[in-house]
C-alpha cells in the first residue's frame, strides 16, 4: 500500500510539473519553421534575448529561444498580439485553452518557451532560473512583434513564476531598463506577488492580477498588499481573487488535487522575504540581501517558505479566468 502510494504521489508531481510533457528538440537548431497543432498551424519564431537573472546585464549572455506564432482563423489588416509566458513546470497542455480562445477572439499569440534552450525540463525548485529571466524573454519577444506592420497593441499574460514579469511591467522605472517599448496590457495568473517598490514608483501598463483565495505555493495576500499599495485612480490596477481557487485552478491534470509535502509555501512576507530591485537591476530583499543567483534564491525561498502545498482544478474557476482575461483585454486593448 505504500509503494503503491508513493507511485501515485509521484505520477502526479510528475503531471503538476511537466503536464505530461515529452521530450522536445530546439527548433532553433534543425529546420522546423511551419507545424501543425491542434487548434492552427503555428510558425516558429527563433530570437536573441539576454540570458540573465536580473535587470543587470554586465553579465547577461545572449541566447537563441525560441516561440510558437499562433494566428487567429480569420484574416484582418490589423491585428493585436498576446505573449504567453509558462510558469515553472514549463509550456503545458492546458496552455492551449488560452491559445484557443485567444486566437478565436481574434489575438495573434506569441508562446514562449523559456526553458528548452537553456536544457531545463521543469524546475521544482523555482530558483534554477528567476521570474524576470522570463521577463527579459517576453520584452525581447515584444521588440520583435514591434517590427511587425500588421500588428497593433500587445499584451502580456504569465502564470505562476511566469507572472512576475507581468507584474513589474506595470512599473515604469522596471519595464525601462528592459526595453524602449512598453506592453500595452499585463495579466499575471495565480503568480509570485512577494516584490515591493517605493509607494511614488510611476506606474503605466494595465494590470490584473488574477489569484486564487486557497492558494498555498503562491499565496494571494502579498498581491493584495502590493494592490492596496499601488492602485491610483489614474492607473489601471485590478485584481480578482477567485473562491476555492488553489494553484495550478486552470490545469486539468489536477482534477483531483495533490498534496506536495516538499514544494514550498511562500508565505513570510517580512522585509527579510520580500523582494525589490536595486539601482543596479539585481534582485534584493527589502532587508537589503542581494539575489544574484540560483544559490542565494534557494536560500531565500528555504528561509522564507513551510513546506507542504495542495494544487487542485478547478472548473468554475478556470471559467472565471477565462471571462476575466478576455474582458480585461477586450477593455484595454479594444480588440479589433
């Protein structure tokens, strides 16, 4: 009985981290332009983006990645655009419900792979890589579709770690240092919240924040906090909490929720735990302690999370999701 436990709790880490995954080779290396998914055909985009931790880039190396072009079903002289940045287990099958209706509301959606290139599968740890490693990908992705004629506003939705990004798209002094270019709208999904900034940061990109009230990896309360804080009546900031909403709500492999006792909990929110970004572009506690790396974030997060977390589906939540996100851009972006 317990081998047989033990079975079942790893198939269903394994489904929670890689949503059952294969293994894939880098299109950017062998010819692999046009393909063939479920929903549309899709065009590979190769790119160049910074292979960097933070904002500071004395360090950063460039590395080619790569994207999945998704078009809409129907043609039209101006269209807007939608990059996708995964989460920490990597692109997943439930991505391709966003992809869906996305494209069916008339978006061109811009998948990024953040990992493949840089030979990772999933990351359980949440430290082999940063959240705005991601963003430094989703900001060179929208320098590409700026040289696009035939493509108009674009936005910017990440789940989980890949939220970050969206998150501090919202704060101009952030956003600059990563591209002359600005989204023109951000949704981060269930994400990361624990980062702060000076209460008089001018803000710009449109922001929802969309969390989950049970969710115990990713907990809501820092990204309240940070709405609290940050919400001006001449700036858009929303944010939707979602009821029995745990981490992963939209993902189907977890229909049945799984307890993890090793994945971590982050819910100390004290200055020792909480991030910002210095005048350099590293990551820092407000405590003052530098992140530079994958070593110092495991430190951080063993310090500053309990362990054991549940992630479940959740239908009425993954609809509410959907409402929100296409409402929120239709709002901003006034789809054409």
């Amino acid at each position: 009985m317990h081998l047989f436990r033990f079975v079942i709790k790893f198939l269903a880490l394994s489904v929670f981290l890689t949503g059952c995954s294969f293994n894939k080779t880098n299109p950017c290396i062998k010819d692999d332009s046009q393909n063939f998914s479920l929903f549309n055909t899709y065009t590979v985009v190769c790119f160049d983006t910074i292979d960097s931790y933070d904002l500071n880039y004395d360090d950063g190396k460039k590395l080619k990645i790569y994207a999945k072009l998704f078009l809409p079903p129907y043609k039209k002289s101006k269209y807007n655009a939608v990059v996708l940045s995964h989460g920490s287990g990597g692109i997943r099958k439930y991505h391709n419900r966003y992809i869906e209706f996305l494209t069916k509301a008339g978006y061109v959606v811009f998948q990024i792979d953040h990992y493949l290139a840089r030979g990772i599968r999933y990351d359980k740890t949440f430290s082999k890589v940063s959240g705005i490693t991601f963003m430094n990908d989703a900001y060179k992705a929208l320098d590409i579709l700026k040289t696009y004629n035939n493509i108009d506003k674009i936005s910017y939705i990440g789940w989980s770690q890949g939220g970050v990004g969206p998150i501090l798209s919202h704060f101009n002094e952030i956003a600059d240092r990563a591209s002359k270019y600005k989204f023109d709208a951000a949704i981060a999904l269930y994400p990361y919240c624990g980062f702060t900034f000076n209460k008089n940061m001018d803000t710009g990109t449109p922001l929802l924040i969309i969390a989950g009230q049970d969710d115990d990896l990713t907990p809501e309360k820092p990204c309240i906090d940070l709405h609290k804080k940050f919400k001006k009546d001449d700036r858009v900031f929303d944010f939707i909490s979602l009821e029995n909403a745990r981490h992963g709500f939209d993902n189907p492999f977890l229909f049945f929720g799984f307890e993890f006792s090793n994945l971590p909990s982050l819910n100390n929110h004290s200055n020792e735990c909480t991030l910002t970004i210095n005048e350099n572009g590293n990551i820092k506690t407000v405590a003052g302690e530098i992140i530079f790396g994958p070593n110092e974030s495991a430190d951080i997060i063993n310090k500053c999370s309990s362990r054991g977390v549940i992630v479940q589906y959740n239908d009425r939540a993954t609809n509410q999701a959907e409402y929100h996100v296409l409402n929120f851009l239709s709002k901003i972006m006034n789809n054409m």
